[in-house]
C-alpha cells in the first residue's frame, strides 16, 4: 500500500511552494530558471546568490520558478514556459527527443553520483533484500537516485516495490528522505548519494541518525537542460555561459560553495546512458 507524505505529517519545507516567476518564457524578457527538489537546499540565500549571479552575467531579470514535483518543472519545461531547468536524470532520459544538455555540475571531479539506500544508525542491515516489509522512503516518482534505481534493483530480483515493501511512499526531497529514515518515520530510504554526502558535511546530526547501505553504480549528475527546439536561443546560450562562467565571480563561487559542487560544465549525452539502461529494464517487469 502507498501512502503519500501528506498523510505522514512530513513538511516539505519551502521548496515546495516558493515560485518567483510564471507564464510563457520569453513573454516577459527575463530568463526563467527551473529548479526542482534535486536543487540541494530551498535557503534563500543560495536562491538569492544564484540569481544575483545569473542577472550580473546575463545582464537581464532571472525569474527562479520552484515547483514540489520534478513532474511539474518538467511539463513547464517542456510546454516552453522554462527557459531551462535544472532536472533529474531519470526526466531527461525520458524526454531526451525533447530535451538537450545545457550544463552538467561537477561534484568531487566528475559529473556522476551514485543512489544510496539508507536505514537507522543502529540497524543491522546489508542490503536491499534485508529491506523486505520495510517502510521506505522514496524521493519523487520521476527521480533516479530517489526512485528508479531502487525500482530497477527490485525488477531484477522480479518484486515490484508495492510487493517487497510494506508500504512505502514518497517525501518530495532528498533530505526528507534523510529525515524520515532518521526519525523512525521510514526504517530504510532512496536517496541522492550527493545530498546524503552534502548533509553529512552541513547538518551531521542529521546523517549521523542514518547508515548506507548500499551504493549504486555512477550516474549522471542531473543535469540543467532546455527545450531542444530552444537551443541556440540568445537567452538560452547567455544562460549556458552565466553557468560554465560561475566560478569567474565571487557571487558564483560562493554559489557552489554553498552546494558543495566545483563547477557547471559542458556534459554529454552518454552520461546518461546508465539511467536510459536502469529504465529499459522496467520493460521486463510483469
């Protein structure tokens, strides 16, 4: 049985609601920027850094639209009420016939993270199939880390989650997951290995309640992508630039500072060729 975080009395924080922009991309003259619940942290000191950023480089309005689902940034995406958006691997394998790279960040040196799965500090616990009658926290349905590959991983091994698990349901952010797995809301959780990594730097009191389990192999750090009927658009490729340019101003510096990452950086398709072969074996599932 699924039930929804709602009904679970977790609080999504305001990365769920906060939406500074809306309407048609280029109908207004700013550039209008995604974030989804990948984005690590709503802080709006990063959000406010970003967009000082963006503005200075691009020399025009940044509108930052923030939605709870990664479902919803990626419809407005797609419909071209975003300029670009910074998404999850899992949306831009599915949509890749729509979608192009823009940017890909560079975490530890490369443009890869891996999926964990998590339990209690103090649980004895070695791997996915000790997890059986667990209550799991999962991410967001269309997240890789959060979602896919945990799915895959029980598709192998011929279980759908609504099977393996008890119950199992959905917190709509990464630290969420981390919060309830830590709280005893859920005994296990999917989780993005780079915002587990990032809050054991920031909030170790938090990490310190939980344990990994289990690493995925390396996968395509989610990347910012656009339209592909929009590349090559003046705002867009300014947009492309003011990224790969962050780390040439102090306000981008200390942008990825704050989210722990080196750079934003020219990415390839191929990186994401593992998240497209963890969805083409759901193809064989029951």
């Amino acid at each position: 049985m699924r039930s929804e975080i709602g009904r679970r009395g977790i609080i999504t924080g305001g990365m769920a609601a906060l939406a500074l922009g809306a309407g048609r991309a280029s109908a207004r003259g700013a550039v209008t920027f995604g974030l989804t619940p990948v984005f690590l942290t709503s802080d709006r000191e990063i959000l406010a850094l970003l967009r000082g950023h963006l503005e200075a480089a691009l020399d025009r309005p940044v509108r930052l639209v923030l939605r709870r689902t990664y479902q919803e940034i990626t419809t407005m995406l797609l419909a071209g009420q975003l300029d670009a958006a910074w998404i999850c691997g899992y949306p831009f394998v599915r949509h890749r016939a729509e979608l192009a790279l823009l940017a890909v960040p560079v975490w530890r040196g490369r443009q890869l993270y891996r999926s964990y799965l998590i339990v209690s500090a103090g649980r004895a616990a070695a791997g996915l199939a000790d997890l059986a009658g667990d209550i799991h926290a999962f991410s967001d349905p269309d997240s890789n880390s959060g979602f896919l590959v945990t799915r895959s991983e029980l598709a192998a091994m011929q279980v759908s989650p609504d099977a393996f698990f008890e119950r199992h349901f959905f917190t709509y952010g990464h630290r969420n997951v981390v919060r309830a797995v830590a709280s005893g809301l859920a005994q296990s959780g999917s989780v993005d290995g780079y915002v587990w990594e990032a809050l054991a730097a920031t909030e170790p009191a938090l990490t310190a309640g939980t344990r990994v389990i289990w690493r995925s192999e390396w996968l395509g750090f989610p990347p910012v992508a656009c339209a592909r009927e929009a590349v090559g658009a003046p705002g867009v490729e300014r947009l492309r630039r003011a990224l790969y340019a962050m780390q040439g101003s102090e306000t981008g510096r200390r942008v990825l500072r704050l989210l722990q990452l080196d750079a934003f950086a020219p990415g390839e398709p191929a990186l994401f060729d593992g998240i497209a072969a963890r969805l083409g074996s759901l193809a064989q599932e029951g």
